[in-house]
C-alpha cells in the first residue's frame, strides 16, 4: 500500500503589535526569539526575572496574541458579570517541605492568583503527571493535602487528569492547576490602575518561602526553623473588596520575591515607587540564614504574601482589614507612588541611602514552585 502524503499550509496572520526579530525555521515558520543569543532553555527562564519575562514577551505572547505578561490570570467577559481564569504547574522539590508540599502550594498557588485578580475562586481542575516507581503512599499523602487545602481556601477541585511517565524522567510528581473564578472587584484590578500617591501595603514579612525550600534542600539546620508561609488570601482579599477598599492592584510575591514584582508594576504602570526598607518585615532566621548564604531576602520566593495599592486615604482601613486575618496579621505600608522617574523602585534604608531595585537576572533559587 503507498504511503500516504499529508501537506501542511501554515497561514499567517497579520497582527497590530510590534515583533521582535525573528529568525527563519523552515518554510513559512518564524521564530521570535533570536535562538542565537541564547539556543536552549535554562532554568533562569522559569525563575520569575529577566529571562523568563523575556521569554514570554518574545515567544509566548508573540505567538498566541495575548497580554501575556500584564497579571496573575485573565479575566473573561460572560452574561453576567466577569470570570477570572488561570492556570499553573508545580515542579517543587523537595515534594514535601517545612510548613507545606507541593499539593497544597498547587492548591493555594492558583487560589491566590484568581484573588490577585479581584475574583471568588470556584473551581480547580488537577492534572498529576507522575513518575512511575513513586510510592502510592506519597501519592495519597499529597491528595489528602490538595483536598485539606481547598476545604480551607473554599474550592472544590472539579476535575482533573493523570499521566505517567518512565522511571527517570519525572522527579516524582508534577501537578498544573487551573482555576476559574467570579470576579467581585467593582473596577479592575490591574497595574495599569496605580495612580500617584497609592499606598503600597504588604501582608507580613518576606523571605521564609524560598529559605524553607533551601534548608531542606541543602541539608542545613539553622538555629531557628524557617517554615514556608504558604497561604491562601483569597478569605483577606475578598473582605478588603467587600469592605469598599477600591483595590488599584494586587499581586502575589512569588518567584523573583518582592522585588521582582513590584519591578513588574512600576514598569507596566510607568510610575516610580518610593519604598522603606525598615517597613519591609524579614525574621531573624530568614535574614540570617540569607546572609550566610548571599541571597537578598527581597528577591527570595514567598507563597502567602501579596502586595496592594490602594488610595492614601485608605490605607489604614485596609491595614486594619489584612490584620484581621492570620495572613495579613503583620501587614504594612511599606512605600508610596511617585510620578518621577517612571518605571523605577528605589529602596531607602535607616542610614539613609537609596538603592535602585531591578528585576532579578539570573536564577537565584531554582523549583521553589
């Protein structure tokens, strides 16, 4: 029997942005991304800083049309109302860590992204991609983690799918959530609506998250534990909307930290942010475990902290508000918007000295999520 022939027409559409280089693959296929500059994936690209947000302004949102890079989620037009949707994968390792593991990092992950948004979270799908020889009890452990933290966070988890993979080629276990939810927020919430003069507000301290992960990891012991501060916040933002707090923008500290976020913001928002270091809360374990081990704890992965920019005259409601929730019982205003220097954080410490904060390059803690 002839083999069959099958032909391929790739058609192309003209889009109204502006395109990076593109190197030619073969006929009618482009690429964006100058693959001679850098030819492989490294693990920088998914770190949270420079290349990975290079890698999804040149590739990702070039390819698929999308503001790929603007928040924690997408939020999509229905009959009534608005939906929030978003979806994420956890590759953490170790699978079980100090004060979480990766079932409910996967969980509360994508909860807090939907938050982020300005939206109720609803419904989860869980897809596990599993290596075979992974024993059936850490398997069952993590479920039991997953369901234990929806139950919390008020979800359910709706649906979900299981593959396998050779022994080898897994590291254990992969989960990607995916949530949807209905969003409450009366206006968007978005970099885009920080205005000069908002009060930037932070939910507690900063740092544990990534320092737990090394601690194990490393095999170190500090004199005092660090146990991740992994969290749901959908319970304190869901108050803060419902308590009239007209909520600018909101964003989780996750790879990259506190830097690297709201680096991201300022430069979407083109306005500067004028931060204090001494309203900025880092433990003592997690500072000295960082200055051992030459990491900045502003740059460190957290899992249950958010930052908010709300009007002036409402911060302190709003901080009054995040107290009241054992998430945000620490929170603080640690800086303020400014219209000079666009696209700029600067950092001013108790000796009075200013630093510029950019975006982390670079891989500092590689699978904290």
């Amino acid at each position: 029997m002839p083999a069959r022939r099958i032909t391929v027409t790739v058609i192309h559409k003209e889009r109204t942005v502006d395109k990076p280089p593109h190197r030619k693959l073969a006929d009618g296929l482009q690429c964006p991304v100058p693959l001679n500059d850098i030819p492989q994936i490294l693990l920088s690209h998914g770190g949270g800083g420079r290349l990975m947000h290079q890698l999804i302004d040149t590739l990702f949102a070039a390819a698929f049309g999308t503001q790929a890079t603007q928040h924690d989620g997408a939020v999509l037009p229905v009959n009534e109302g608005e939906l929030a949707f978003t979806t994420d994968s956890y590759v953490v390792h170790p699978l079980f860590f100090p004060g979480g593991d990766i079932g409910r990092l996967a969980v509360w992950g994508t909860v807090n992204d939907l938050a982020m948004c300005g939206a109720v979270p609803q419904s989860l799908s869980a897809g596990f991609i599993l290596e075979e020889g992974l024993s059936m009890e850490t398997l069952w452990q993590v479920v039991q983690s997953m369901q234990q933290a929806a139950e919390i966070a008020g979800v359910r988890i709706a649906t979900g799918d299981t593959k396998v993979v050779e022994r080898g080629k897994g590291d254990g276990m992969f989960i990607n959530t995916a949530g949807v939810g209905r969003v409450i927020a009366p206006q968007p919430v978005s970099p885009r609506r920080v205005r000069p003069g908002d009060a930037i507000l932070l939910n507690g301290d900063v740092g544990r998250h990534g320092m737990a992960l090394v601690q194990v990891r490393e095999g170190l012991r500090f004199e005092s534990a660090i146990e991740s501060d992994c969290a749901p916040l959908n319970g304190m933002v869901r108050e803060l909307i419902e308590g009239g707090i007209d909520l600018h923008c909101l964003r989780d500290l996750t790879r990259g930290g506190l830097a690297t976020a709201l680096v991201e913001i300022a430069k979407t928002s083109s306005l500067s942010f004028a931060l204090e270091e001494t309203k900025i809360g880092v433990t003592d374990a997690v500072r000295g475990a960082c200055e051992l081990l030459g990491f900045d704890p502003l740059y460190v992965a957290n899992e249950g902290r958010c930052v908010a920019f709300v009007p002036e005259k409402q911060a302190e409601s709003a901080l009054q508000i995040m107290r009241r929730h054992e998430t945000g019982r620490n929170a603080a205003c640690i800086g303020t918007v400014e219209m000079e220097a666009r696209g700029r954080v600067t950092l001013h410490n108790a000796f009075g000295t200013t630093r510029l904060l950019d975006m982390l390059s670079g891989d500092q803690l590689p699978r904290i999520c």
